[in-house]
C-alpha cells in the first residue's frame, strides 16, 4: 500500500514521518516516484501474510503519533520525550 501526504501540506514531509516511523522500529520508506512523476513522494508499507490486527493498531497509533509529533513548530518538537525501538 502507498500513499502521499496530501498536496500544499507544509508542515513536515513524508522522509520526515518514514524517519519517525523508523525511531519506533516500522519500516516505511518515502521515495519519489520515477521520472515524469517526481515530484510525487509516497510511503510504502508492504503487508505480509501473519500481519495481524494488533500490529495493524499499533502501527496506526505510531502513525497518528509521529502526525501529530512532526505537526507541532519545530522548537517544540525537541521538548518531547522520545523513545526508540529496541530489536531486543
């Protein structure tokens, strides 16, 4: 499944959120689409069989969080308690 963040949206972009989105352990990688088109970047997630609905959750939680984390002015953002995934 891809998808943009939607046209004249200035607040942060889709690397930022793909970064994100990486601290807390998902892969979902922004890039832009092939010549003719590239100025149009789009998050990728692969869903694999045994993907469950639980993670389905928990990855939209992270989602919604790093939105509303990358929404707020940018010296504010240093103010927040960040964690990280531990593959552990």
């Amino acid at each position: 499944m891809a998808w943009k963040i939607r046209d004249g949206f200035d607040a942060f972009d889709a690397f930022e959120l793909s970064d994100h989105l990486r601290e807390r352990g998902w892969q979902v990688p922004a890039y832009r689409l092939p010549p003719n088109t590239q100025e149009t970047v789009v998050l990728r997630i692969v869903v694999r069989n045994g993907f469950s609905h639980d993670l389905a959750d928990l990855l939209l939680a992270d989602i919604d969080a790093g939105i509303a984390h990358l929404s707020l002015p940018p010296r504010d953002r240093k103010t927040m308690h960040r964690t990280s995934y531990s593959h552990t």
